[in-house]
C-alpha cells in the first residue's frame, strides 16, 4: 500500500497529537477567593485619624468590601458614611452591631443596615456576665426574634465568635453548640473567626459538617506559636500580642478550611488583625496578598 506524502505528514501528525493528549500533564482545578474584604476594626486607630482616607488606602491594596462595626457611624451617619463608600468605590455587606441595638431596636437597625447597603448585621460580643448555658440560650432566643424582624427588610442577623463560647460548660455543652442548635437556620447564621477558634483546639473541618450551611462568613487571621496553654484564657491583649499575626505569616491552614467551603456555605471571607503592626499598609496587604494566593 502507497501513501501520499501528504497522507503520510498527516498521519505522522496525528500521531504526534494523539501522543501528545496522552502525555501532557492536566493542570488541576483550583478553587480561590475571588473578592475578599476587611473588618474596619482592623485599622481602628486609622479610621478614628482619618476614614476616608483609610478607606482609600484599604481600595488601594485592594481590598472589594469592607465590613464595618459601629465605631464608624458613631461620629457619621449612617448616610454620610454610605456616601463615602460609594465615592471611595467600597461597599460594606457588612456590619457588627451591638447587643443592645439588636436585641432592643431591630426596626431602627434595619433602617441603619439598609442605608449602610448592608446584607447582614453581626453580633461580634456577648459580655462576660453573660455566658453560662441559659445565658447562650436566651441569646438563640434573641438573635431569632432579632433575625425575624430584619428578614422583612431582606437582612440577615449573624453572630461572631471569640473562644469563649468554646468553653467547656458540663454535659458536653458549650455555647457555641448552644447557639447553633438553638438558632433557627432560616434567621441566623454565623461568622466564624478562624483564630479564636483555632486556638481553642476545634476540629473546624468536623465543626462545619456537624452544622452544614451555617457559616456564610470568616474572619481570616493567622495563628503562630502553640497556644494550648492559653485555652482557657481570656485574657485577649495577651492573647492576641503573643500569637495573632497578619495572614500568611502564620500556620493556621486556611487552605484545608476553605476546601469545605461547599459544605460551611461560606461566602464572605474577611480579613482582621487585632493588633496589627504598623505601617499598616503593608500590614493589610501582606494579609491580602496571602488570601489570594490560597488555592484549594
């Protein structure tokens, strides 16, 4: 059998192709976080000098949103605020907002948080005198009657966490189960501030498939060091001055964390540093720059 030249280069060819689908290696898929934001406490210090230009400064680096807590409308309205995020190019889903406000005043919340472009309000602190077991569920109580309230205004009630709702309180109870049992799943969903849980010791893969769904938003800061000897503590300056660092720089492993993202149903992911090292520019984008680089 006779082939033409041009038979015989397109098969060599084809062959070549063929040859080449086998061996070429498939670079695997990679989920990231496309739009990540920063909690305003971060640069508290900032903010009280000058916020619109830190809020420029935090655009800069590139930051998409920012989440904001009451500090900020405390010397602004709610309307000049919005009116500077707007012109600045920063939305704010977010706002942490305080017990008093939300258990007392949800109507006037809801107005605040719907100026402001908010999606959810978060409470991000229960005080000290306020954490035993009918406490936490008093609390569900609340954060449901708040979340029913502001569901009418298409905004969503969440609470943060710190480690003390970890804290053993008998019977294998403690708060953060309580108020994740006791919460109704339509209403309240939960922020989970990855360093405070992570120093309590929670298994927080095993922590989002006991509570599928729950946990739409994070905050996202780093841990070094071995804090086990401060489990029980709550002494938080300490705390946050021996072990907190910026994003990256630590060895929380954020990358496993957010491999569950289907099944937490996370959808906000947050940059905070209690304390962070000045300048703090750089400080922000150091925690940025490794929130992009995640892949999982």
């Amino acid at each position: 059998m006779r082939f033409s030249r041009r038979e015989l280069i397109g098969g060599v060819g084809a062959l070549f192709l063929l040859n080449g689908c086998k061996t070429a290696p498939i670079a695997p898929s990679a989920n990231r976080i496309e739009k990540v934001g920063i909690q305003t406490y971060t640069l508290r210090e900032a903010m009280g000098e000058d916020d619109v230009a830190t809020l420029k400064m935090i655009k800069d680096v590139g930051y998409d949103y920012v989440e904001l807590n009451r500090r900020d409308f405390s010397s602004r309205t709610p309307a000049e605020l919005r009116q500077i995020l707007d012109a600045v190019g920063l939305p704010a889903p977010i706002t942490h907002v305080d017990y008093d406000s939300l258990a007392n005043r949800p109507s006037e919340l809801a107005d605040t948080a719907s100026t402001l472009g908010c999606e959810y309000v978060i409470l991000p602190w229960i005080g000290d005198d306020q954490r035993g077991l009918d406490d936490y569920k008093a609390h569900a109580e609340m954060l449901n009657r708040a979340g029913e309230t502001l569901k009418a205004s298409n905004i969503r009630v969440g609470y943060h966490n710190h480690q003390f709702e970890f804290f053993d309180l008998g019977g294998g109870q403690n708060g953060m189960n309580i108020l994740l049992s006791e919460t109704d799943a339509d209403l309240v969903d939960f922020e989970l501030d990855l360093f405070w849980a992570a120093l309590t010791g929670t298994d927080i893969v095993s922590l989002f498939k006991q509570h599928a769904g729950r946990f739409k938003l994070c905050h996202i800061k780093d841990l070094a060091g071995d804090p086990s000897a401060w489990r029980e503590s709550t002494d938080f300056p300490q705390i946050v001055q021996k072990f907190m660092v910026n994003v990256g720089e630590g060895a929380l492993p954020f990358e496993e964390y957010f491999a569950a993202n289907d099944v937490s149903g996370m959808k906000y992911f947050i940059a905070e540093h209690d304390n962070p090292p000045k300048p703090y520019k750089a400080s922000i984008e150091t925690s940025y720059k490794a929130i992009k680089s995640f892949r999982f």
